[in-house]
C-alpha cells in the first residue's frame, strides 16, 4: 500500500511540475508574441515624435530620440483634419446603431421557431456568405439609389452581415425560451420582449459586435474612395491617404521649407498620422474590454 501511494506522489509530482514548466514556456512564448506586435506600434510612435537627425541614422526603436512634436503640430493645423475627425465619427455612431439593431432584428425573428419565413431568410443569408455582387453591381446600385456624396452610402450597404446574424441567434437560442414564453403571456409585443429582456442580458454580444462594427468603419476608406467625391463630407482615412500616399506632406503649411532646414522628417508627419488614426480606437478599447472574452466565446458551444 506505501509503495502504491509512494508511486502515485511522484506520478502527481511530475504532473505538477510539468505543468509549471508548460506555464513557464507559455509565459515567455506569449511574451514573446507580444513584443513581436507591440515593436511596430512602438516604433510608429517613437519615429512620430522623433528628430530628423535621429530618423536618417536610423537610431530609432522603441522609443522616441530628441524628441519633437512638429508632425503633430503640422498634421492637427490641417483645416480638413477636424472636419474628418468629425465625419468618421458620426458615420461610425451611424454605422454601428444600423448594424447592431438590423441584426438584432433579423437575427431575432429567424430564432422564433414557426415564423413562416424563417427557413427562406436562412438561405437567402446563407448565399451572401458564398456569393457576392461585386464592386460595379454595388456600385451602380449605390447611385441607382441616390446615395452617392452622402454617409448613407458607407452606412446601408454593410448594414447587416449574414454572419453577425447566426451569431446573434446562437446567442439568443442560449437565453431560456421560458423567459420569452413568460412575457409573451403578460401581453408584450416581440419589440418589446427584444428590446427590455434579450437586449440586456446580451450586453458582452452588443459591445464585441458594436467594436468590431466602430473598426470596421473607422479603418475604411475604400467606400469612401468610391461613393464619396465631395471632401468636406470624407472620412478621416480619406485624408490621412492624401496625405502619405497621394500628395504627401508638400502642400501641408511650411512643411517643406522645415524638410528642406533638416528640422523635420517626412516620416515624423506620415507616422503621426498613422497614430491619429489609431488613437480613437485605442481610447475606446480599455471601456469595452470587459465584455471581449464573453463575447468573443459567442456561438462556441450552442449552434
């Protein structure tokens, strides 16, 4: 009997410290992974708000060198900058309360098991999943339906994703039927069932979906290239694009009279706008991010 147990506690004793030496290992591949994807980020700021001198010779890394704020300074007294801000804003806001409540409805009437068209709408869904018009056919239907030069037409062609709706679904299945069954007895309308009991209990499946929704639009600006001629109506992405890809920094101020005296480098206003676009989202992030793991399991078990 000693010897059994005897065995049985060095057997439990590899086990444990095997287990530690898999949680090391994870611990410094994780942290690994993580300072593999935080270098770009790092650097972007660290070269923002860094000195020409300091750029050209290439000591630039993690962090910022003589450290200038000129390119923020020459890329927020851009008139347009503000305006954009502003336009992304309230087609992001926009974007994301059409998607989130289409979906919400859609996905809520395919969860009433006899709704009469629930297995056409399932299909219907389901071939936009595989199959998709293209760029000309949206197009053309964007401007057959007097959308072009207005928010609307980076707001209603994504509005709903097939994908987004069987994950909402998933995650009203989970909700207990008796709940809806026992509303339904006490007079209340769908509407109100959706809006007063399964829309609370589905916080963690609104804030993931709502940010993935925010990013989605934020980081666009392919629409915008297409449907949106008219400046003044642009998303942010728009004019950070003009400025790094298209015009560059030339027409930005006294900016070249700065490149040519060696004050400035080209790539201090470039990265800073690339930290002005990724800022918002980051801000954002950290108030959402107690939802992310509950709602990133959406749909893993029930289907």
């Amino acid at each position: 009997m000693a010897k059994t147990s005897l065995i049985k506690t060095k057997k439990e004793n590899r086990i444990h410290y095997g287990s530690k030496a898999f949680d090391v290992f994870l611990i410094l591949f994780m942290g690994l992974l993580s300072l593999i994807f935080l270098y770009p980020f790092l650097n972007v700021v660290a070269v923002s708000l860094s000195s020409n001198q300091m750029i050209s010779t290439g000591q630039v890394t993690f962090f910022p060198r003589d450290i200038i704020f000129d390119g923020y300074e020459m890329l927020f007294a851009e008139q347009d900058i503000w305006g954009a801000y502003r336009n992304t804003v309230i087609i992001a806001i926009g974007y994301t309360a059409v998607n989130l409540v289409c979906t919400s409805l859609l996905a809520y009437t395919l969860m009433i098991p006899d709704f009469v068209l629930k297995k056409f709408l399932t299909v219907s869904l389901l071939i936009t999943m595989f199959f998709g018009g293209g760029t000309v056919p949206t197009y053309l239907l964007v401007k057959n339906l007097g959308l072009m030069n207005s928010w609307w037409s980076l707001i209603l062609p994504n509005a709903v994703g097939a994908y987004n709706v069987f994950v909402y679904r998933s995650f009203y299945k989970g909700i207990a039927p008796e709940i809806r069954e026992a509303a339904r007895i006490d007079g209340a309308s769908d509407f109100k069932i959706l809006s007063q009991i399964y829309v609370p209990l589905s916080k963690a499946l609104y804030a993931t979906f709502g940010l993935f929704s925010v990013v989605q639009i934020w980081n666009s600006y392919y629409d915008a290239l297409l449907y949106v001629n008219d400046q003044s109506k642009q998303p942010i992405q728009m004019i950070l694009r003009k400025i790094v890809f298209q015009k560059g920094t030339d027409s930005m101020g006294n900016t070249a009279q700065m490149l040519g005296d060696g004050v400035m480098n080209k790539l201090n206003v470039q990265y800073a706008c690339v930290v002005a676009a990724m800022l918002p989202i980051l801000v954002i992030y950290p108030f959402v991010q107690k939802y992310f793991a509950q709602g990133m399991q959406v749909g893993a078990v029930k289907g």
